[in-house]
C-alpha cells in the first residue's frame, strides 16, 4: 500500500520547492529520509533523531512524500520547520583559553531558558555544571550557580593539553521544599587538535562534539619571528595540512570554530578555540622509488635509472647498487654513488655479466626505496668457438683460421703446432688471423 515518508533538514538552505517535473526528495536539496509509515492511513510521526535526542537551539524542516505500490514517488509536501522548545540552557561555548598539562583553562558560556513554564517553576532556580572527559560518559559535577543570569564560568587546573573535556547543565527548579529537575542542556565538548608529522609538512586533525552547526574552522600557527599567531588557512573539514616546511623545526598551532545555531536570539557567530599544540616536521618518507633499465654488450653491462617525477631528486642523497646471481639469490651491494645527479653505470662482473641488479635510492635520514629488478642473461651472446677448418688459398674467403663471432672474450693464449711437434704460430690475440 501506499505509505508516506519524511525527510528533515536542518535550516541551512533556503526553502526548497519541487520543480514541476521533480518527484521525490533529490540529494542535492539536503534533505534526508527518517523514517516511514506502515500505510496511508498512518499520518503521525515523532522524530527522536532514532532515539539519541534532538538538538534545543536548531531549527528542523520536513517534508513527505508518499510511495506507491510500484515504489514511484509522489511530489513533495509542502515544507515545515519546528524547533524545540528554548526551556533548558543552551552551551554556546567551550573554549580552551589556556593550554596546559596541569594548570589549563577552560571558558564556558551558555544561554539561558527563555520558554519554560514559569507558573509551574516559578524558581528561584539553579544550574549544576558538570563536566567529563570526552571518552567518559560519567559525568561530574563541578559548579552550582543560584541565578538564571548566571551564563559564564571558567575551570582552571585542568590538562588541556592531552584531554578534551565535555561539559553539560542541568536546570533546577529550586523552590523550597520543591527542587524539582527541568531539563539538561545537550553536552558540548572543546576541540581536540591532534599533529602528526611527516616530511616538510604537519598535518592537523581535530574533533568536535558540539550541539550547534559549526560552519568553518579557521587554523592558526605561531610566528617565531613575531610571536604573533598567524592565520594559515580555512576549512570546513576536520583536517589540514600546512606544507612546505622545513624539517627539523617546531611549529606550533591551534584551531578556531565559527558556528552558529539557526534559531533566533542566540547570539553569533559562536567562537570557539582548541588546545595549542606543536610538532616538528622529520624526514620519514622514503625517497620516490627508482626505474631502473639494463643492457648489455656481452662484455659489461649498462644501466640507468629515472624517477617518474623530477621532483623527487630534491629528496635522493645517494644511490647503492646491489647484484644477485638470480633473482631467488641474495642480493650484495657492490657500489654506491654520493652524487645523486648521476644515474647510470657500467658492471663488468668478475665471473659473468649474467645475473639481477637493482639500484636503491636513499635520502637524508636513511629513508630508502627500491628500483624493479632487472636481469641480464647470456643466451643473446655469442660463445667462444673455432671452426674446424679454413682454405688458405688467397680466394679472399676464409684465408685465415680465425673464430665465428664472439663475445666477452678479452684475450687468449694460442700455440698452432706441426705434426712434428714444432710451433709455427702464437698469439694472445682472441681473432687469432693465421
């Protein structure tokens, strides 16, 4: 049977209408579906956000759509935007104001409940602040304060700079004789800015656990030079890189949120700042891997070798060279080279030019990769070999006893005798010409 579907959003776009053709909820509209009815006659539906809460200080849009039998889609409702109740407080800031392992400092803000019941609280009232490490769910309280206009407080002593901290408020009617609980703010935790480093570059991460939308983060590094925090960059990810450094140097950050909440009478933009943290670029990836290429002349071999980028000469310092008789064998190391402008070289092999090379490429901090394996084999030379007949008749062909084509040979010994035993010729001279 037919059954309706909803899809909210929270208001960050403008209204959306269907165009004439457009049935359905498209993507692109920011919409999401929630859930469905089980028939038509079902036109009653609460939205939990499945069971975890809803956020106080947002607007929330839907629309339905029915879906028939054969799964087409109707055209969308009109849209309808509702927001909680403002009857509880409402965090608007968790800023880490001063970074430290013991003695750091945390600024809270939020803003009070506007629409309870006064008639059924008509207080006095109190909030009780408590506050938890972001990976606890037990919570602890830390203050109390006896004024609804009481919407600031700053914790000192705290280890900021390895922890984030999560922080909720509870509304208290406190009547004599009839404290009586309202509501919970939804909890809010500081950013939590993590640096890794890697070559020339630290890359920053952060996590954000907050009731309100966040829409950028501004990223902040401090100038040793002026000892001013320099802005280097905004994003609306929960990551950025800052490039081009130089390793070995400290460089130090932190992050800034620029949020907001999407109904009226909070003030904005909501601006939040994490922990300082620092790092130090090194050198811990491994130069660009080397394409090697061989030849050979039968008497050595050559090689040479290139990077697929030229860039990644900047990073090579040294070559090593190394050799195995067949690629299932060890491989030795039998030269390097300390210039890293010069790639290629000539083997000659103290046995035999056959066999498997391989070149590595090294930077600075001994951070090395190597090339492909290339083999050379003998199949394509030509062996040493004497024929066993020649016609020394001055007819131009074969006049001299000399061998067919030959390679790796550097010299010979050679004694042609007599049948008597004398020798009529001698020579060193691997082409013989007798």
């Amino acid at each position: 049977p037919p059954r309706s579907t909803l899809f909210p959003y929270p208001t960050l776009f403008r209204s959306w209408v269907h165009g004439y053709c457009e049935t359905g909820v498209p993507a692109y509209t920011g919409f999401h579906l929630i859930g469905t009815t089980n028939s038509l006659g079902d036109t009653t539906f609460t939205d939990t956000n499945e069971g975890t809460g809803l956020f106080y200080g947002n607007d929330y849009c839907y629309v339905v759509v029915a879906t028939f039998s054969d799964f087409a889609e109707s055209y969308a409702s009109n849209e309808l935007c509702a927001s909680l109740k403002k009857d509880v407080p409402i965090i608007t800031n968790v800023s880490v104001t001063g970074t430290a392992t013991s003695n750091g400092i945390m600024d809270l803000v939020w803003s009070k409940p506007t629409e309870f019941d006064t008639a059924q609280f008509p207080g006095p009232y109190e909030y009780r602040l408590y506050k938890t490490e972001s990976t606890s769910t037990t919570y602890t309280q830390i203050a109390s304060f006896n004024s609804i206009n009481d919407t600031m407080f700053t914790e000192t002593g705290l280890n900021t700079l390895a922890k984030a901290w999560k922080y909720k408020i509870e509304f208290y009617n406190n009547t004599p004789g009839n404290t009586v609980f309202i509501g919970t703010a939804n909890p809010a935790q500081s950013i939590f800015l993590s640096a890794t480093s890697t070559d020339n570059r630290v890359n920053l991460s952060w996590n954000v656990n907050v009731p309100w939308i966040n829409d950028y983060y501004d990223i902040f590094r401090l100038n040793p030079t002026t000892l001013l925090w320099d802005s280097i960059g905004s994003t609306t990810e929960l990551y950025f890189s800052d490039f081009g450094l130089p390793n070995g140097v400290e460089f130090c950050y932190y992050v800034r949120s620029i949020g907001r909440y999407t109904i009226s009478g909070i003030t904005e933009p909501l601006v939040n700042l994490s922990e300082r943290v620092c790092a130090t670029p090194v050198d811990n990836i491994p130069p660009c891997a080397p394409i090697l290429s061989g030849t050979t002349d039968c008497v050595k071999n050559s090689f040479s070798w290139h990077f697929n980028n030229d860039s990644c000469f900047s990073d090579v310092v040294k070559y090593k060279l190394y050799y195995a008789s067949s690629q299932d064998d060890e491989l030795v190391s039998f030269d390097s080279i300390t210039n890293p402008l010069i790639t290629n070289i000539t083997y000659v092999g103290a046995n035999s030019i056959a066999g498997c090379f391989m070149v590595e490429a090294i930077d600075s901090n001994n951070n090395a990769s190597q090339s492909n394996f290339v083999c050379i084999d003998i199949d394509s030379c030509n062996l040493y070999e004497l024929p066993n007949v020649f016609t020394p008749n001055g007819d131009g062909t074969n006049d001299t006893f000399h061998p067919f084509p030959y390679d790796f040979v550097d010299h010979i010994n050679i004694n042609i005798y007599n049948r008597w035993g004398n020798v009529v010729f001698t020579s060193k001279d691997p082409d013989i010409n007798w």
